[in-house]
C-alpha cells in the first residue's frame, strides 16, 4: 500500500511530521501513522504556553484500535493548538496534513538532528 509522504515535509520515525512555518514548527501524525491506528476517537493536547521537549511526549491519540503516545520534534513552547481535534478528532483520519494538524511549537533551539527527509521516511514504511 502506498501512501502519501510530501517531500516539503520532515518526519519523526514515530509518524509524526513536522513542517516550518516562520517562527514556528507545525506538527502531525502521518498519512501511514493514521492508517495503521484506524478511526480515531479522541486526541489529548498540551495546553498553549506549555513547554515539550524534543523525542518526549506532548499528547495522546486514542482510536478504535490502540493508544499511542504523540512525540515532540522539537523542545519549546506551543503557540497554537488545533481545537477543532477536540471535537471531531476523525480530521486527523480525513486530512492528515491539512486540517488534522495537532500543535504548533516555538522551538527554544535548532536542534532538529532527529527529522527524517520524505525519503528517508518512505524508506522506513516500506
């Protein structure tokens, strides 16, 4: 199964994706990552102004099939949160990388040793 991976994007190996918007990193779960959790039920968020620390978790996603923990690509503070996940949490199912994004951090430094390019991530989901 093929899915979709937009090369604009960098990727954590745990299915999250990250794209840079001015002063901020825009963060989500992959096409694949919402794939393999099937329908999701309910996302937990941090708060705006809570702090996360780059590889620790920020959130929980929580579907019909499992519980995963959701983790930060960068350290800093979250400046927005998508609110509409609170209520229907299935955009994360219907728009991965569109409306179904999660958060978006302030990154207190550069540090984004960790990020796979679309390539390297297609590697790793094949």
């Amino acid at each position: 199964m093929s899915f979709d991976v937009p090369d604009e994007l960098n990727y954590l190996e745990s299915h999250e994706w990250t794209t840079t918007n001015d002063d901020t990193v825009r963060v989500g779960i992959t096409d694949f990552a919402q794939d393999e959790l099937g329908d999701v039920v309910f996302v937990e968020l941090p708060a705006v102004g809570d702090e996360v620390e780059a590889g620790s978790a920020f959130g929980v996603i929580e579907s019909i099939k499992a519980v995963s923990d959701l983790y930060a690509p960068v350290s800093g503070e979250v400046t927005a949160v998508n609110d509409d996940l609170f209520g229907q949490p299935e955009l994360v199912n219907d728009d991965p990388f569109g409306d179904g994004w999660m958060l978006e951090i302030e990154p207190s430094d550069d540090a984004f040793d960790d990020l796979l390019s679309a390539e390297a991530y297609r590697e790793q989901t094949t």
